[in-house]
C-alpha cells in the first residue's frame, strides 16, 4: 500500500526558520514577557554563607510588610525532597539517586542555595520582605577545591563523605606498554568553573488554571519537569503541566529545574498567578556551572606516533550538589582518550562535593574538559616525535570497527583524518607577525561527542504530525526549542515528506498536556530523537493518505506521490490534497499520525554495578559507583558520537600577554545537514564559546563567595573578542538521525580551547595547561612573570 | 510625575516614579516588550533603544531623561507591516538563534551602518560590542549587517 518513496527535496536547503520573523520582530513571547491578572511577584531568599548551619528563620517580621502574600521555608514545602536524577522520557536512572532540599533545612552547602520564598503584590514589595526575612547563620568550616575535599578528615559537605561518584576503565597493561614506550609525555592541565551564560535570565509564571491543573509557563529544556513538581506538591502528575516557551538560550543551564518547583509551591499556595524573573546576579550566583577539573595525563607513544598507552586521573568539583555530575564524569570517563585508538588505557575519575556553586550539565558534558587534556597530549606527542600535528592524529584516528577503552565498539564511519586534513588545509597561507614582538602559530583539536542519551535510558521521543482539512499541515511535539532551530527542523522534515509548501506548516512545541513528551533539549538529541519521530510520523500519514488516493483513482499506491498540495499520479492525473483528504474522512481514515522513536537500548555495563558499604542510598546527594569489573555487559554506552577536528591561528603578544584568534576552521562530519544554515550556527556558535572557555570566561570564587555576579565581571566574548569562524560540514550520512544526520548541538565546543593552546605552543614554545589562558597566565608560560599562578 | 517622549513616532504620555528605568516603564507600563532585560546593569545590550537614533540601554536611562525625546524599539523598524531590509538579513542569513539579543543587536547595527556606510566586518564586530550574544558567535550576524549594508550603499549609488 505505500507510496512512491518520498522524496526529500527540503532535506539540505537552507531554509530560514520558521521563528526568524517573529524574532525579528521580537513577537515572541518569552518567559519574562508573559503576565496574568491579578499576577504576584515571587523572589527567592538566598544564602549569603557557602557553608553554615540555619539556627533560626523568622518571616514573622516580613510576612507583615505591605503587600506580601506568602512567605514560604521548608517547613511549607508539602515534600521538601526535589530528585535531580535525569530528567525527560527515560524509564531506567539505573543507580543515581541524587536528591536535594527545595529549601533548605538546617543547613546550607553554598552561597546562593535557595532558603524561603516570597510573594507579594509588587517585586518591589516582596524584594523588601525577602530583605527583612530574618535568617540566623552560623558559618561552619567548608571546603573550597577538591582536593582538600577528598582528604582525610575534611569538613564533609554531606554527611556520607565528600566523594560523590568514582568511576574506573581498565583496558589492557597500561604499565607495561608505557614502559615499553618509544615517548612518554606527562601532563597535568587545570579547567575552570564556567557558566552557561545565555542572555535571558530564568524565569516563569505559574498560575492555577481552571481546570485545578498547576500550569507553569517557563523557559526551560525539560518540560518532564512537571513531574517533580508534582511529586514535591504531593499531586499526582497529571495535575502539573508545563508549557515551555521559546528558550533564550539553555547550554544545559535550564536543564535541572530552576524557577517551575518554586513557582508551583507558590502558585499552589496563593492560588494566585505568580512570576519570577531571575536577575542575571542571581543567575550566576547560583546556577549550576560546568565541573572544573583537574586532569593528569600520561601518554605512551610508538617512534611512529601511535599511541600505545593513556593513563588518565580526573578530579572534578560537583559543588556542593550532585545534580547530574556522576553522569557528567562517565562522559568523561569514556571519552578521556580521545577518537583515537588505544590498546591501553587507565582511567580514573572521581568528583567530590565542594562548598562552591553547584555543577551540573552544561553543553558538551563532561566530553569537552578531557578535549584540553587529551589534545594538548596529542600534540605534545606529535612535537617530541617531530611528527606534523595531522599525521600524529591521522596515523591513531579511530575507525568503524574499533573499539573505545570503554568496551563500546564504533558501528559509523569516523571521518576524522578527512576532517582534520580539511580544517588544517583551510587555514591558508600562514599570516605574517604584524610586529617583532608578536608570535604566530597554529594549532589543531579533534574531539568526539556523543548525542542521545545513554542507552541504558531507554530514550524515547513522540511526535504528531496531521493535516488540517485545508491541507495545512500541523506538527506537534513536546521538544523544547532553545534556539538551535529544533522546532524548525521539525516543520522541515514533516514538510519534504508530504509536500507541503513550509508556509504551510504550523508547529506546537514544548506543552507537557498537549503536544506529545518528546524528551529533553539536551545531549545533542532533539534533531535525532524528534527528528525521527517526526519523520516516522510523517511517512506513516503519507501512506494513509496516498491509500486513500490510490482507492479515488483506482491505481496502486506505489504510482502516486505527493507533491506541492496536489496528489499526482505517474499516468498525470492530480488530485488535490483537499479533496483526498475529504475522502480520507469518508473512509474513516485518520488525517494524522502519532509516532514514537526508540533510540537503541542497552543494559548498564560493568562499571555501573553499584553498592559496598560506601553507597549510602537514602542520603541525599550520595552517589558511589564501584570499580570498573571488564567483560560485563557490551560496552556500549552511548548510541553514537559526532567527530570533529578545528584548526586556529593565533597572534601571541609577548609584551602584554593577549592572544587573538586570527583563523578559525571548524571541521565536523554532521552526518547530513538537514539545514546547512542551521548547522554552521550551531557549530560557529559553539565556538564562540570554546574560545571564551579557553581565552576568558572563569567563575571566580574567593572561599565559595562568588566574585563574579555580573556580566561586567564574568565576561563572554563579545563580537570584537572573535574572529569570523569558518565551518566546514562534512556528511556521510552515518548517523543515527533523520536521513542519516548526526547531533551537532554540543560537539562543537570542545576542541577550541586545545586549539588555542597547541597554536600557543606552535607559536611561543609554552605550554599553557590552565584555563583560561589569560595574558597573566600567558606570561607565566613565557617566564615574563614571576610568582604562583592566581 | 508625568514624562512625554515619542516611541516608534508616535507621541506618549506616561506617569511615572522619577527612579523608574525607561525599560521599566516600555516593558511594565507600554506593554513594549520588545526591550528584553538581560542584566539591568548596562553589559549585555538586551534592552538597547534608539534614543534619538543613538543606542541606548533602557535599563541604565532613567525616564526622567527621554522627556521630549525621541524613542525606537525593533518595533519601529517595520514599515507598512513590511521587515526593514536589515531585519530580512538577519532572516535571510540565519543571525537569529534564540532571539533574545536579536532586537538590540538590530538597532545597534542600524545605527552604526547608516553612520557608517562602507564599514567592514572588524568595524562591525566592533560596533556590536555593547551587545552579547552567546548563540550564533557572531559570525553570521555580520554577515548579515555586512550584506545590508552592502546592498544599502549600492543602492544609494555613488
């Protein structure tokens, strides 16, 4: 009964978004843009101290200030236990058990961590009763770097201990084949707490709707989240619906809850709408940041460059919360040795609680740090055997087939050698130094990414494509779109199968009680994951549709297509779509189709055995993972990995230290590039971030205070602190996608920082293993300054 | 107290605390949510206006200050329902992510192109300075100035 196979003549066009327009001219209704009658203001009172116990809370005072609604402590949350474990459309979290309190109790672990609510008529009002809710600290000793953390007798931020999650590879005879090695080149490197930093703040508005259903209305990437607002009100989840709106950028940084718990106790409580607006100050004071690490690397290597052995230890700081970080250090521990293949390798990987801000997602997820480490080895190896950076990557390059150290083997096409030989190649001609204390150099970095969530998840993500009886077409998901054109794909996909002209198709996103739950904006996985949703939709209505025509004119299915709102049939005839689908409803066929997509499955591996008397599993925030135990389960744990290679040339001064990026190549196989335009966004965007990764950005904490509560203080690049970023797409229709398209949403920020510092040390001859690389730390490398890095 | 400015040509009264931001009062009072707030503190360009076709950050400019003066929104830029040909570039050229930085990003190029006319891509970069954006990295952005202005200096002829 199918019809001819469609065709998809949308795939690969450079389509602008069906939101530009309204972007453009700022139509859309964000998170903050949105008010109700009779609407209250909501702020959140926050700790001042990053460790002290709470020896009394008094609102009596504040709760009597004009204005003021509701004030809310813990004793006020119904369920005052918020899970962090992973959000979205999964069924199995396997052991994680991460838990938090919505506000705090006795004790708080960091300066920013949420400790009563208010509500009042006006912000003013209820900004005014949170200053005058009385909080009673007693400032307690805390820790402040991992390494005093995972000492013997340090203050513990959770009473199990300051380990919070461990995990172990262990491939091959790490010791032998280092000893045996024709080059050994230790390195230790540092990274730095950074921010997710997208220009709108957190925000939300809540009210009860008419039906007695908690309706949130806020940007985020997990709509999912209803479900633990629901379980913190004592609801059943079908009483909680969240309805995300179009996201000012996310990074992972809207990917834990934010305001919608808050907003739901105080929606539930006042049954009064309710906003809350985070000001950017307490967005990077108290959002979850990227882990810190601490990296040591030991590298083996052949005369000929291949690399026989890694030996690798991480240390990364959670913070004084778990959130997703055991999962953030498993990317890391996958993906330690890089997309090369290694016969040998140890890893060793543990993040411990910390009184700092928490750390938690943010793109790239833990396969982006390791990046610094693993590519600066790289090259180090590359320059000890005199071997050119392209060789010394080409001649390891993983390939289909291969196995990664930790078990999983590799079923797609890796096209790095190409990728790193085009980003290389694209550079040009070398710039000359513009002046005598200038140095020029170039430097390369590949990566691999995962995208789509751990298989041991069991992801899933459902999409609703229909026609409407004018032979407009509606697309319905659940996705979240933050930005990266999720939405838009969608509408691309759906369109190029039933021949609708894009004006044409209305989509509806992100509505956890009328769109169908798609899952999270995150992990690269929304093009994948909804993308091929939509696509199974989309071909299944197209043959009930093309069946029906096929009855109308009396031939076979397989004879029609659909094209331009017309059914056309091999022998000319046409019909218009309006007209089959009027016949459709004559027979009882449906104008729609609801699909699911399962991604491939996979039980947990040996190292994600759990238990021993270190797992404590009815302590919040206690996570321990057991060592690794090889030959359990298939080693697969992710569904598939993007692979890139970027390449920069960088101008160093040696008189002040600044390093400016003059080129910038970013080479990545894609897969297929649904929408080019799309792609080289998503990937000159990441960049962009990389760079501010490796060149600026830095959270900067005096004893768990946050001294960098400002854009003034924590700088993003800004357009003149970048250079143009050129990309390359490659596609070779190897991924697990719609129409073989690879996630590009995270990959692209992991190689930059390595880049910058291999084309430091092509340049300078020094090697710059702390981010960011700052003119002071630059200068240090140089021997220009004296004294301890600050 | 009472303050009047025009807003996107078009005369406007409003009463307002002295200490109210001219963002407060589009956003709050106006309904003009096309200034978005992004840091009230002046770094990150969200809320930029035109105030007297210079940029602005609404959310550092007391209203007191725009008394008798001239205010533009993105809102503004449309002409007969049409897209100004500078917002049909950022469309055109994909400049436009999440959006939330989009509409100071336009007025600020506006600003700079028409003062600026033969600006290269460094002079651009630049100008945008006062305006973050963390999604796009800025590359496609200029090149969506650079081809308006491009195309707006060929057509003003030599």
């Amino acid at each position: 009964m199918s019809g001819a196979p469609d065709r998809p003549d949308l795939i690969g066009q450079r389509i602008p978004r069906h939101d530009a327009r309204d972007k453009v001219t700022a139509t859309i209704a964000y998170a903050a843009d949105w008010a109700m009658p009779g609407m209250l203001h909501a702020v959140v009172v926050r700790s001042p101290y990053p460790s002290a116990q709470i020896r009394r809370l008094d609102a009596a005072r504040a709760s009597a200030m004009p204005g003021v609604v509701a004030i809310l402590t813990a004793k006020d949350v119904p369920h005052n236990t918020l899970a962090t474990d992973v959000p979205g459309q999964t069924t199995t979290v396997g052991p994680l058990r991460a838990h938090l309190h919505v506000l705090a109790e006795d004790r708080v672990r960091y300066q920013g961590e949420p400790v009563a609510l208010v509500a009042a008529e006006t912000l003013e009002q209820a900004r005014a009763a949170a200053e005058a809710v009385e909080v009673d600290y007693e400032p307690l000793p805390g820790v402040f770097d991992t390494a005093t953390a995972l000492a013997p007798g340090a203050p513990r931020v959770h009473e199990a201990g300051n380990l919070l999650a461990e995990w172990r590879i262990a491939r091959g005879d790490v010791a032998a084949a280092l000893a045996g090695a024709a080059v050994v080149i230790d390195g230790e490197y540092e990274t730095s707490f950074v921010d997710s930093g997208y220009i709108e703040p957190e925000a939300g508005v809540a009210w009860i709707d008419g039906d007695g259903v908690v309706t949130i209305r806020l940007a985020t990437q997990v709509i999912e989240h209803y479900r633990d607002v629901a379980e913190v009100l004592g609801v059943p989840q079908n009483r909680v619906r969240v309805i995300g709106t179009y996201v000012g950028g996310g990074f992972g940084g809207k990917e834990d809850v934010t305001v919608e718990v808050y907003l739901g106790l105080l929606a539930w409580k006042t049954r009064r709408p309710v906003k809350m607006v985070w000001t950017r100050q307490e967005s990077l004071l108290s959002r979850a940041k990227r882990h810190p690490y601490r990296l040591r690397y030991r590298t083996g290597a052949s005369r000929s460059g291949e690399i026989v052995a890694q030996q690798v230890e991480i240390v990364g700081d959670s913070g004084a919360y778990a959130y997703l970080s055991a999962l953030v250090l498993l990317y890391s521990t996958v993906t330690a040795a890089g997309p090369y293949r290694v016969p040998n390798v140890a890893v060793h990987a543990r993040v411990a609680y910390t009184n700092n801000p928490p750390t938690s997602a943010m793109r790239g997820f833990g396969a982006m740090q390791v990046v610094f480490g693993y590519e600066s080895q790289m090259d180090r190896v590359g320059a000890a055997l005199g071997l050119d950076p392209v060789h010394v990557r080409e001649v390891n390059a993983l390939r289909r087939g291969d196995t990664l150290p930790v078990g999983q083997v590799i079923e797609t096409h890796v096209a790095l050698p190409v990728l790193a030989r085009r980003a290389w190649d694209s550079l040009g001609e070398p710039t000359p130094p513009r002046a005598p204390h200038v140095r020029v150099g170039r430097g390369l970095a590949c990566n691999l990414q995962p995208y789509g969530r751990i298989v041991w998840l069991h992801d899933w993500s459902s999409a609703w494509v229909g026609f409407e009886m004018d032979g407009s077409l509606v697309v319905r998901c659940g996705a979240p779109d933050v930005g990266g054109g999720q939405a838009s794909s969608l509408c691309q996909i759906a369109a190029g199968v039933l021949g609708v002209p894009l004006a044409r198709v209305s989509v509806h996103i992100s509505d956890s009680a009328l769109t169908p739950l798609s899952g999270t904006t995150t992990a690269s996985r929304q093009l994948y994951m909804s993308g091929n949703a939509t696509l199974k939709a989309a071909r299944e209505l197209r043959e009930q549709v093309l069946g029906v025509a096929a009855s109308m004119l009396g031939v076979a299915a397989i004879e029609l297509d659909l094209v331009e709102g017309e059914v056309r049939a091999r022998d000319g005839r046409t019909l218009a779509l309006k007209d089959v689908l009027a016949g459709c409803a004559r027979a009882s066929v449906p104008r729609s189709r609801l699909a699911v997509y399962h991604a491939p499955a996979g039980e947990p591996i040996g190292f994600m055995k759990v238990g021993g008397p270190d797992m404590a599993p009815h302590t919040p925030q206690t996570l321990a993972h057991g060592p690794a135990e090889p030959g359990r389960g298939s080693g697969k744990v992710f569904p598939d990995y993007t692979f890139g290679a970027h390449a920069a040339e960088v101008e160093v001064d040696t008189e002040t230290g600044v390093v400016r990026i003059l080129k910038y190549v970013a080479a990545h196989d894609v897969g297929r590039a649904i929408n080019p335009t799309s792609v080289e966004g998503q990937i000159q965007g990441g960049v962009v971030q990389g760079l501010g990764y490796g060149l600026l950005e830095e959270v900067l904490l005096d004893e768990g205070v946050n001294q960098t509560t400002s854009f003034a203080s924590y700088l993003i690049p800004a357009a003149g602190d970048v250079p143009d970023v050129q990309p390359i797409v490659c596609e070779s229709g190897e991924g697990l996608g719609p129409y073989g398209a690879r996630g590009i949403g995270e990959p692209p920020i992991g190689p930059p920082a390595a880049a910058i510092a291999n084309a430091i040390a092509a340049a300078t001859g020094a090697r710059l293993a702390r981010l960011p690389m700052t003119g002071e730390r630059v200068l240090r490398a140089l021997g220009a300054l004296d004294g301890k890095d600050g | 107290m009472i303050v009047r400015f025009t807003l996107n040509g078009r005369p406007r009264e409003v009463e307002t605390e002295p200490h109210r931001t001219l963002l407060d009062v589009l956003r709050d009072t106006l309904g003009q949510l096309e200034a978005k707030e992004g840091c009230a503190e002046g770094a990150c360009g969200a809320c930029t206006v035109l105030l007297d076709g210079r940029p602005a950050s609404s959310c550092l400019t007391l209203v007191p200050l725009v008394e008798g003066r001239r205010v533009t929104t993105v809102r503004g830029l449309e002409r007969d329902g049409r897209l100004h040909p500078l917002q049909e570039s950022f469309v055109a050229h994909g400049a436009v992510q999440c959006g939330f930085c989009t509409p100071g990003v336009l007025l600020t190029a506006l600003w700079y192109v028409e003062k600026n006319p033969g600006a290269d891509r460094e002079q651009i970069r630049q100008a945008l300075g006062g305006n973050l954006c963390r999604c796009t990295g800025y590359t496609k952005i200029v090149d969506a100035i650079e081809a308006w202005s491009r195309r707006a200096t060929a057509e003003a002829g030599p």
